[in-house]
C-alpha cells in the first residue's frame, strides 16, 4: 500500500522475530526434552547446519533479488523461516530437522537491507538500517515476556499457536501490503532473465572478496565480532538461568531492559555518532564496548554484574548497522542484494560456528544442563545449590578475545573507500582499468591505501 518505504522493512522484520521470541522459554524446554544429554552441543549442530547453509545460499537469494525484486524473497524467506514454528509440538524431531533445513532461506535480513538500500538515500541509510536493527531488538523487549508468562499459565500450547499466527500475519502483510521496492527499469520483463552464477556462488564471493583489501578487512571484521555475538544468542538466556540462577522472571525482564537500551543506542545514539565521528570510528567504538560486555559476562559471578553488562551490550549493538552502512555506501545500486546478501552470508556461517563454538566450550568445562524448574525453585527462594567457579563464563572471554583480533583488523579499514567495493560478481566496473576497487588515495588517506593496495594484508 503506497510507496515503499522503510516501516514497511520494519513491520516485517518485528512480526518474524516478535513470533520466535515468544518460543524462547518454551524451545529451552523442548530442547532439554529431545536431547537429554549434551544438550549445548546438539544445540549447537542444529544452528550450525542452518548457519551453513544460510552462508551458502545468501549470496544466491540477494542475486536473485537483485533481478527479480524484493517482494517475493521477502516472502519466500520470512515463509521458510517461520515455518518449523508449528512443529514443535506436533514433533519436536521434525521441528529440529526443519529447523536445520530452514537456513536455505533463513537470510531475511538480506532481502530486507537490499529493500531499505532501494528507497533511501545515502546520507540515510545508516540511519534506516539502525532503525531496522533496532526493530529486531524491539520484538525481543515483550515477546520472551509475553512467552514466558502464556507458557506458564497457559502451557506451551497456546504460546506456539500465537507464534504461529503472528507468521501467517506477516506472510499476509507481505502479500497485501508491501509494495515492490526494486525500481521497474531494474527489473527484467520475465521470470525467465538470465542471473550471474558468479553473482550466486559463495565461495566466488569469498574469492572476489580476498581480491579487494577494504571488502576483505570489512568481511573479517564482521566474522570475528559476530562469532561470539552468535554463540552469545543461542546460549545466553540459559546461562543466566543456570549458572547466574535467574528466574524466568528475571530472564524476561532483563532482555526487556536490554532491548529497549538498544533501541535507543540504534536508532538516536547511532545517528549522533555517525554524524560527530564518522563511520569507522563509530564501529570501532561498537567492538570496544563489545569486548567490555563478553569480558564482564565472563568474569561477572554477581546478578548487578549481569545487568550492567547488559546496558555496554546495547551500546555495541550500534556496529552491525555501522558496518551495513560503510559497505552500501560502496556499493552500486544494482548490487545491493549481493553486497548484503555476502555479509549475510558471513553472519550465517557465525550463527553456524558461534552456537557450537560456545557449545564445546560449555562442555569442556563441564557446564550442562540441569532442571530448569529446580533453577527457577532455587531463584525464588534465594538458595544456590551450585558452587561457583573463578570464570563462571569461559566462552564469553573467548568471545572477547576474538573481538579483540576484529577491532585490531577494523582500524585498518579505510574511512572512505572508492566507490567500486562490490563483493562478488561484479557485474559492471567505470572502465577498463578500474579493476581494482580501490580509487587514487586522497591526500588525508594516503598512507592507509598505500598499506591496504595489493595482497600485503
């Protein structure tokens, strides 16, 4: 309805993400219950499958979007993504199965930054892609909430029917509502157009990358900070149950408080930053606070600890739209499926190495699952009937480590790079000798292009 704009991008990300959040106390337990034993690493193998083939067909998907639009890989995404929702309790096997599968076409984020590049200019981009950051972490404010209190008053029924049916409303808002974004000159008169196989190929994505300094240091950085970001996700709310004795309760309320820190940090925080100090400070600033917020979950025994790390945690929630921002900016406008559909991709593969990294590093140190009900037992009555160790989180200073070796990368990513970064079947270039995507260095950059030009990286 209208013309497209970015609350249309917005309404479709919160519904998706708003219908799994309310599945976070239930999935826990539905986890706990297929996998009795070694339940961190299952749950690790099952993101990771999904993480891997997220990163290979992000590429594909944002080619394709590219060609044909945005409007029906939204729906093909946001469909795939939400459909193992119903089959937790019809069966939690096929439910986990699907899940793995899912990731063909778990990339919504990738259709969604390409749809925001479309209709908005440059100079508001970062700004767009904050406020789509910061919808995500809306839908995470009172959906786990909402979830945790249907799931305990009403059973885990009712939580998955709901969740189900906020799906089904935002695959109907896609159909009815959301107008095509991609420009009708852009567009191919039929289906059956020609794409550039070199355009779908992650691994020619990943080579193409490794011939451009600027896109190289981009795409390691992004790595290196997501890796934990993501083992981070799929662990965190029961960490805080089991060994920081949370309660349910006290769960939902702190990624309430977290959330709506980060709105704020995404959207006003973000853009006064963008505009004081520029682009790549405002991303090394995000991998500061990001180092401080693993190393302060890692070593914090005390329930304060936990909450203050959480508020540095929506400061560094401002990197990922930074970085989205620095890399469309590079891009050409017939591209910006496949530039993001490449960072996306990255992130796929951490969602993939991230849970089982955390995983095996729970297990190595003989973290495990326990009751979660003698937990929440244990946090109502101010018991503990656990012993605490020296690091009670080992893989969030792993984490932190790794994040370390990313801001170090990202100090080296130059403040404005030429125009021609384009990871990935580039399909046009402004002349022959203009290859390498790097432009003549300007007087104020010199000796960083100077360091950046050929393979010294």
């Amino acid at each position: 309805m209208g013309d497209p704009s970015v609350y249309h991008a917005v309404v479709v990300i919160f519904l998706e993400f708003f219908a799994w959040g309310l599945l976070t106390t239930p999935m826990l337990t539905v986890l706990h219950q297929t996998f009795p034993q070694h339940t961190f690493l299952m749950n690790g193998l099952i993101h990771g499958v999904k993480g891997i083939l997220s990163f290979l067909s992000a590429p594909l998907i944002g080619a394709l979007s590219d060609v044909w639009g945005r409007k029906s890989f939204l729906l093909l995404t946001v469909f795939f993504t939400c459909a193992p929702i119903p089959l937790m309790k019809i069966s939690p096997w096929w439910y986990f199965a699907v899940i793995s599968m899912s990731g063909v076409f778990a990339v919504t984020f990738s259709v969604i930054f390409a749809y925001v590049a479309d209709i908005t200019a440059e100079h508001e981009r970062s700004t767009a892609y904050g406020l789509v950051s910061a919808t995500f972490a809306a839908s995470l404010v009172t959906s786990p909430a909402i979830g945790a209190y249907l799931s305990e008053t009403y059973g885990d029924t009712l939580v998955v029917i709901l969740a189900t049916a906020i799906s089904l409303l935002d695959i109907i808002f896609i159909l009815v509502v959301v107008p095509e974004s991609l420009p009708e000159k852009m567009r191919p008169a039929s289906w059956g157009a020609p794409i550039s196989w070199e355009q779908a190929d992650p691994f020619a994505s990943l080579r193409k990358v490794g011939q451009d300094s600027t896109v190289l240091l981009i795409c390691i950085t992004v790595f290196l900070s997501y890796l934990p970001e993501a083992g981070q996700y799929s662990s965190f709310f029961l960490y805080l149950r089991q060994v920081q004795r949370f309660s349910s309760e006290t769960v939902a309320a702190f990624i309430a408080v977290v959330g709506i820190l980060s709105i704020v940090a995404q959207t006003m925080v973000l853009g006064i930053l963008m505009r004081s100090i520029g682009n790549k400070n405002t991303i090394l600033l995000g991998l500061g606070f990001q180092i401080l917020q693993l190393a302060w979950y890692g070593f914090g025994s005390q329930p304060w600890m936990m909450w203050a790390a959480g508020a540095v945690a929506a400061m560094s929630s401002i990197t990922f739209p930074a970085v989205s921002a620095i890399v469309s900016r590079n891009a050409d406008p017939d591209q910006q499926g496949v530039v993001q559909g490449v960072i996306t991709g990255i992130r796929g593969l951490c969602n993939g190495l991230g849970p089982a990294f955390y995983g095996f590093i729970f297990y190595l140190f003989h973290v495990e699952l326990t009751d979660l009900d003698a937990v929440d037992k244990d946090a109502r009555t101010h018991t503990h009937t656990h012993t605490r160790s020296i690091i009670p989180g080992p893989p969030f200073l792993f984490g932190a480590c790794s994040v370390l070796l990313s801001l170090l990368v990202a100090l080296f990513i130059p403040e404005h790079s030429g125009p021609g970064v384009r990871p990935g079947g580039y399909k046009k270039h402004n002349n022959g000798a203009q290859s390498h995507s790097h432009s003549p260095p300007s007087s104020g950059a010199e000796g960083k292009e100077l360091l950046l030009d050929g393979s010294c990286v």
